[in-house]
C-alpha cells in the first residue's frame, strides 16, 4: 500500500540505510523506481520502508547473497512477509526428486570433470561464463558442485551426439536457456509463494513444489515439442508461428 510519501532524507532516516545503498537497489532490480514529477525530485511510499526492511532481513538473519534476495523480492507484487516466509521454509528440504538422482554429487575438480567428460577445460569455463554452471576457485583449483558437474556430463553426451563445433553448436548458444530460465523460476515462485502462504504447512509445502516441479517439467517437455514440430511443418523458420500454421492446417483440412 502507498501510504504517506517521502523524500530520500527520509527514507534514509526510517529505514537506517544510507541513499547510496537505497540507489544500487534500485539499479539491481531490488526495489522499484520511485516517483519522480519532476527531474529532481523523487518520492517513496511506505512500501519502500517495507522492501527494505525485507532485504535486512534476509541478508542479516538468513545470510542470503543478493542475488537469490532479488529472485524472492525483486518483482513488481510486493511479496508479503508470509510469501517470502513460505520459500525460506523450503530451504534444504526440496530436491531429491530434481536433478537426475537423489545423492548430491560431492565436489570434483574441474580438471576431472574435463578428462571424465571429454569436455574440454576450456568448454567447462565457457558453459560457466553463459551463466549455467558455477566454477569456483577454492585452495588454487577450480571446482565443479553439483549441477554443475551434471550439467557438463550432458554437454559432453550432446557432443558426442553429434552436437559439434564445427556445426555451430557453442557453449554460448545456451544462454538463451539461462535467460530463460532465471525468468521463469522468478515467476514460478513467485506464483508458488502466494498460493501457499499461510495456507499449507512445510511438509505439504514441500511435496507439492516437489511435485509440481516435476508435472510442469512434463508439460514444458510437451508443450516445446509440439512447438518445434509445428515450426518445421510451417517450412519457414524464419518467418514460423505456431498459431498460423494450426490455423493453416485447420483451413486445408476444410478445403479438402
């Protein structure tokens, strides 16, 4: 709710954060552009006290990187303290039915998972550029967690598939599922928190973003191929819609 309006000054002085901090959440995404009516004024409601009364609380009590605070709080509907509540409480407990198998894979060198796979180093550190895996740097070696280590086996099946360099198949062709799919589970537990949130306990909770996990997977899995079957029975990519060719199709049918 908007309530009453205020300057930065005062923003700063409810809230004991300083503008600079205020200003690079706002340029992360993390808290919403204010009100500006002119060119150098700008006004807060309280939702602004609120957000970041939110985003202290989970840095100082929860230790959560910004990055997953902004894929809690960083969407235009104000998460309500019992939405955001609902996820923290699946921390630790989701995932053993995603991920291909239910043992987490210890850490492994990348070096080693370069010369198991058949991926090259080199490749493991593009994939990590795009954005789908995490190397890190610990002891002076490069490390691989799991999904990561996941991830690359199955680049490394897909190049022995058939899915080379040479055919234009590059790591950075993946990004667009990485763009995607930050997008998409945003959105997902944003939907996920909402119909939850003081509705169900931790354990119903759990079984159902488990299950409902897997069932939209499916879906995805369907929907994207009868997509891409559509777009080859369009015969022109570059210019194929789905919708069109159904109705082109439906036309034939009725000419014949």
């Amino acid at each position: 709710m908007p309530g009453k309006r205020m300057k930065m000054q005062d923003l700063e002085r409810t809230t004991g954060v300083g503008r600079e901090t205020i200003r690079f959440y706002i340029r992360e995404g993390l808290l919403p552009q204010p009100e500006r009516p002119g060119r150098n004024v700008a006004w807060y409601d309280e939702s602004f006290v609120e957000r970041i009364a939110l985003i202290k609380e989970l840095q100082q009590k929860r230790f959560l990187p910004l990055q997953v605070i902004k894929a809690i709080v960083g969407n235009e509907a104000e998460p309500s303290r019992d939405e955001v509540k609902a996820l923290l409480e699946l921390d630790g407990k989701l995932f053993p039915a995603v991920g291909g198998g239910s043992e987490i894979m210890p850490p492994e060198r990348l070096s080693d998972v370069a010369r198991r796979t058949g991926v090259k180093a080199s490749e493991i550190r593009q994939l990590a550029a795009t954005g789908l895996v995490e190397v890190e740097t610990r002891d002076g070696d490069q490390w691989l967690d799991d999904p990561g280590i996941r991830i690359t086996e199955l680049w490394g099946k897909m190049r022995q598939a058939g899915y080379t360099n040479e055919l234009g198949f590059v790591p950075e062709n993946l990004r667009i599922y990485v763009d995607f799919v930050r997008w998409l589970a945003r959105e997902e537990l944003r939907i996920f928190s909402h119909g939850v949130a003081g509705r169900v306990d931790v354990e119903q909770s759990v079984r159902m973003a488990e299950s409902g996990i897997s069932f939209v997977n499916q879906i995805i899995a369907l929907f994207r191929k009868a997509t891409i079957l559509r777009y080859i029975a369009s015969g022109n990519l570059a210019e194929a819609d789905p919708d069109k060719a159904i109705g082109r199709t439906a036309s034939a049918s009725r000419d014949e």
